[in-house]
C-alpha cells in the first residue's frame, strides 16, 4: 500500500481532502477514565453534508482509493495521538479500524509503521481494529499481516466480535490483544439470556488473556450489565459519541 501510488481518477486525488477523522472514547469500567479514542471515518460531503461511513466506505474499499483512504487514515490518527501525547496524556490510546482489504494489501504493516514513526508515537498505544466478520483466521495472507503488525508492536483488536459467523474455535486462532463485543449483545441485554451470554462470553475472553470492551453501552443499566462482567473497557453513546478533533480534545483536557 504505497501512500504516493499513482492514482488514475481525479477524485481520488481529491478525496482525502474532504475527509475527516471523528473520535470515540474507550472508557476504563472500573476507574471510568479514557483510555483510548477510537478514530472514525467521516466524509464532509460538499453537497450531501457529512456523511456516516456506511454511506461511502465499501465504495472506497472497492476503488482504486483505497490504499491512499488507509493512509490518509493511518496518518491523521498518528498525528492526532501525538499531538495528544504531547498535550500531557501520555497514555492515551489510539484504535484505528482496517478493513480486511487493507490487509490483504501487502504493504499495510510499512504503512502502519511510517504512519507511526514519522508521527513519533509508539506501535504500541496504537491498537488496530479488525472485524470478526473479514473471516480473517481462515485467510492465511491477512493473518501474516497480523503477525507482522503484532510483531511491530502494534496492538490488534476484534471488532464486532460476536455478531458474524466465527466459532469458539476463533479465540483460539486470532492473534489479538482485544476482543470487542458487538453492540447487539449488550442492546439485548435488558432480557436476561443475552446479558447470561454477554457476561459469560466476557469471562471466557478475559480467561484467555484477552482484554474486552463492551461496545454499544447506550445507558446506566446497559453499563451496569457490562460492569458486572468481566469486561475492562466500555465503549458507546452512554460515555460519548464520536466527534471532531477538537471537541474530544478540549474533553481530554
Ligand atoms: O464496527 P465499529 O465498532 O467500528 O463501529 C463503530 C460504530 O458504532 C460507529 O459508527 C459509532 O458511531 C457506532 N456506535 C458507537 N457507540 C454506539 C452506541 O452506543 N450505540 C449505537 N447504536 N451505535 C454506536
Ligand atoms: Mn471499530
């Protein structure tokens, strides 16, 4: 994934240039500090206002765009954790999702890694998301780009775990340092059989070493339910919503 690639359409060109980069924060569930913000696309659309991901993501994930959107992406959350960084917190963490595209794209591990060094943050307080639903334990290119970033030192979490059509038998293959629980489970947990899963899914993934967030906590039941868990990092509306830059930095602050 060569960030200068030569790209053939003028709106490829252009596009990160309308590109914004909102930010989520992960919250401790024992001390309700941030710990990590996750990075998340949005498209300030000229005509069509700002625009979530799911309106244009899978269209850029398709386009010969992609690699320079991956970049684009890489770059503005390293730049962004170091300018954090040497606002004073120093032990924020950064998550940045990557589709299974990325990974199949050899030179992701190099971008990740000029992203990280040429913003002068440490590989590991950058944690990268990648969905439970790529299949990627069964594709053996994506997993050594894993290796690869783990061995960096970048960190790797599951995002959406849970929700597509991975066995146990996943958490036993992936390679990553978190698992993160899809929002479905904790948005049925008002009924008693999915806060049973939720809670005990928790414990398996913690047993094995992983660390959780419970992600989609929209309320204080929903938060007393992953609390009572073994889950370590909560994430949803209930702590904040994504927003720019600037309003989650004048939060941290
Ligand atoms: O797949 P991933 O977990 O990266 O998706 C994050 C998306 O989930 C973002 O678009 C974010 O706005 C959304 N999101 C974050 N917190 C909540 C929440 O509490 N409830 C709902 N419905 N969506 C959320
Ligand atoms: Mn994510």
């Amino acid at each position: 994934m060569a960030c200068s690639s030569a790209l053939p359409a003028r709106e490829d060109a252009r596009v990160c240039e309308e590109l914004e980069l909102f930010y989520q924060p992960i919250v401790d569930l024992h001390t309700f500090a941030i710990t990590a913000v996750e990075a998340l696309i949005r498209w300030n659309h000229p005509y069509r206002g700002r625009l979530l991901p799911k309106a244009f993501l899978a269209k850029i994930l398709k386009s010969s765009a992609r690699a320079r959107v991956t970049c684009w992406i890489l770059r503005t959350a390293a730049n962004q954790l170091a300018a954090w960084h040497s606002s004073g917190l120093s032990q924020l963490r950064m998550s940045v999702n990557i589709a299974v595209e990325d990974l199949l794209d050899r030179s992701l591990p190099a971008s990740a890694r000029d992203a990280a060094r040429s913003a002068g943050v440490p590989p590991q307080q950058i944690e990268i998301e990648v969905s439970e639903r790529g299949a990627i334990t069964e594709n053996a290119q994506a997993l050594s780009a894993i290796d690869e970033l783990r061995s960096d030192g970048f960190r790797i979490a599951v995002d959406d775990f849970g929700a597509g059509s991975a066995s146990l038998r996943y958490l036993l293959d992936i390679p990553a340092s978190t698992i993160k629980f899809d929002r479905s489970f904790v948005a049925g947990a008002h009924c008693i059989r999915h806060a049973i899963v939720l809670d005990r899914a928790c414990r398996l993934a913690t047993s094995l070493g992983f660390e959780v967030v419970v992600e989609g906590i929209e309320n204080a039941n929903q938060l007393g339910i992953a609390r009572a868990g073994s889950a370590n990092y909560g994430q949803g509306y209930y702590f904040g919503r994504p927003q720019s830059a600037d309003a989650i930095g004048a939060w941290l602050a």
